[in-house]
C-alpha cells in the first residue's frame, strides 16, 4: 500500500530502522557542547542576594567583593557585576553567568534606578540580535537574561511603590521569580500573610511573573506532587547560608535555621524549580521575550510608527510581550507566522524602495 506524505507508518513488531536513537544523539551532542544559563539578581543591599546565590551552586561566586560603607551608598549608582562560572556535574557543563545589582534602592532618589538595569537587559537582546544576523552564527553565545530573582524585604507589608513600578517594566522583559529574602526572621503566620499580600498586590497591578509550566500528561504521581507544592510556594520565602553548622544553615542561640530543610523555607522549592525549569525559562525567553523584543526592532527598521505609551508594544520601552501571550503559550505558532509576514513585507517595501531609487538615477543620467 503506498503511503502519502501525511501518513502515519508504524513499523512492525522486530524491525529496527534506527532513528529511535536520535534521542541520545541530541543528549551526547548537547553535553558536549555544554549549557549556557544567565541569573540576575535584583534587590536591596543587605537582603542576601549573593549568600543566597552561593548557597544555591555551592561555590562562591564573589570572593573578593568589598562590601561598601553606609555613607558610600547613599549616593552610589546602580552597576551591573556579571560574574561567569564553570559549573561541572556528572559530566555535564553548565557555564553560569550571574548578574547582580549592587546600588539598587541604596540612593535617596531612587526613582530611576532601575534604568540602567532594563538597558542592560535591552542590550544583551541586542547583543545576540546582532550576532544572529552576522555571518558567523556557528558559534553563538547566549548573554540575555533568561531569570531574574527579584528580592523582597521581609519586613515590609507587601510591595513598596519602587517594586511596583519596576516590576511592571522588568516582567515584560524577563523572567521573574519573586524572592521573600531573610524568611527566619517570620513566624509561619507572618509568612503566609506576607506571601499571600504580594501576590494580591501584583495581580492587582498586572505584574506578570514566570508561569511554572503543567505537567505533561507521562509524568509520574511524584513529579507532579513536587510541581504543585513548587507552585504553591511562590513567592519563595527562603534563606541562605554558606556555614556549616552540622548542616548548612544558621546558627541562634535557640538552634539552627536549615537551608536545606523544606520545613524551615522555601531554598529547595526555589532550587528544583531554577534546576527542573532551566530549559523552560531558556525557551520561554527565546520564543517569546526575545521574539517580541526581535519583532519590535524590525518594525522600528522598517519605519513602522511606534506604539502609543502604555500599549502592549509600546518602542520606548524597547520590549513588551501581551499579557495573553504569557498566559497561554499555544500561540507560539501564530506569532512565528506574523513575524514571517512582516518580514515578507519589509522585504518587499525595500525592493520597491530600491526600484524608485535605480529609476531616479536613470532619470538624472
């Protein structure tokens, strides 16, 4: 029986082609080649941001950082230190770029500080936007921002007005995971409270934050268990340590706080879900972010006007992805096809461009 294109074939019971073994030649490839994941942390000074990230990849990541004085920052500027780590497990390399805002909400005005922050954000798109039109894209390096913990005081009430505003900008941008730093300084009651009002306060302010994907419908009953209590946990009440007191953890005169605990915070829920999830949020900046920041440029090249203030497209803030699009990823397909549409259409508006030009120059000869 002869079969059509859209055909499904079924090999019978004992043939063996082959290509089943595609599978473990993409595996072998990709630890070949290694992975490449970028983190930024955002956050008050003081909130354990650093502590927090060497306890999450136990290495230490700023060895000889110089923590500055009081009056030192009270008019420092906000600064981006990207520090870069090999990080080798079972044969398998993962190279970690950290990104960390030192000066963020230190200055009395703050009201901008978190401009340098989306520009650097912006550039890293740009950066790789650049490449990906070169001629040598063989060897692409990956610098965008693919995660951004953004840490919150335990002792305020819930989202302070420099949160707000900032989230509302940095959400359209990257991935963001809300952090509830220094989580032993609660009681449980203050932390579930705590929890609850921060993400009453950004649904009411139409804050999007990363969206932990459903489980497939293979899983097993273990791993969606774990994904529904990872989810649960959001945002993450957690608390960092590099001392080893028996464990790691911090050392009270009443006892120690265990990072590793699930009943003391949230560090393991925040650490499976940055492992389990790295290649989701990898592609979730790819396919959506990126594109979105890819398709404003294009159209921008292309003379388009720019979108009002406050739209979902709005060019001066250089990326916004519609909040529909983060809440149903289904329509990846469709916003591939606008952006081959709208290429096709530059495409032709240069060609039309380019005819007007050789015939004027006929014209003048």
């Amino acid at each position: 029986m002869a079969h059509t294109s859209g055909d499904k074939v079924k090999l019978s019971e004992g043939t063996y082609l082959g290509f089943a073994n595609l599978p473990n030649q993409v595996h072998r490839k990709s630890v070949k080649k290694g992975f490449e994941f970028t983190l930024m942390v955002v956050g008050e000074s003081g909130l354990g941001k650093s502590t927090l990230i060497n306890s999450l990849f136990l290495t230490d990541l700023y060895p000889e950082r110089v923590v500055p004085g009081a009056a030192e920052r009270l008019n420092r500027t906000v600064a981006i230190e990207a520090t870069t780590v090999d990080i080798e497990e079972r044969g398998v390399k993962l190279r970690l770029t950290v990104g960390d805002t030192p000066g963020y909400g230190d200055s009395l005005d703050s009201s901008s500080c978190f401009e340098s922050i989306l520009s650097y954000i912006d550039a890293q798109y740009k950066r790789y936007l650049r490449d990906e039109s070169g001629l040598n894209r063989r060897h692409l390096v990956d610098y965008r921002v693919h995660c951004c913990f953004y840490f919150l005081s335990p002792h305020g009430h819930g989202l302070k007005l420099l949160d707000v505003e900032f989230l509302k900008a940095l959400s359209c941008k990257v991935n963001v995971v809300p952090v509830i730093a220094k989580a032993d300084s609660l009681t449980l009651k203050e932390r579930e409270r705590l929890k609850k009002r921060v993400m009453k306060e950004m649904e009411d302010h139409g804050i999007r934050i990363y969206q932990l994907p459903d489980a497939e419908s293979d899983e097993d009953e273990a791993f969606r268990e774990q994904l529904r209590l990872v989810k649960e946990s959001v945002p993450f009440a957690v608390v960092g340590s590099t001392s080893l007191c028996e464990v790691r953890g911090r050392l009270y005169p009443w006892g120690v706080v265990e990072v590793e605990n699930a009943e003391h915070n949230d560090f393991l829920k925040l650490r499976t879900m940055l492992v389990t999830h790295m290649q989701d949020l990898q592609e979730v900046t790819h396919e959506l972010l990126y594109e979105s920041f890819r398709s404003e440029c294009l159209r921008h090249a292309s003379g388009s006007a720019p979108s009002a203030p406050g739209s979902a497209s709005h060019a001066a803030r250089g990326l916004v992805l519609p909040l529909s699009l983060l809440a149903d990823r289904s329509g990846d397909d469709a916003i591939l096809k606008e952006k081959e549409a709208e290429l096709k259409r530059m495409q032709e508006k240069l060609a039309r461009m380019q005819a007007q030009m050789n015939k004027q120059n006929l014209s003048g000869n």
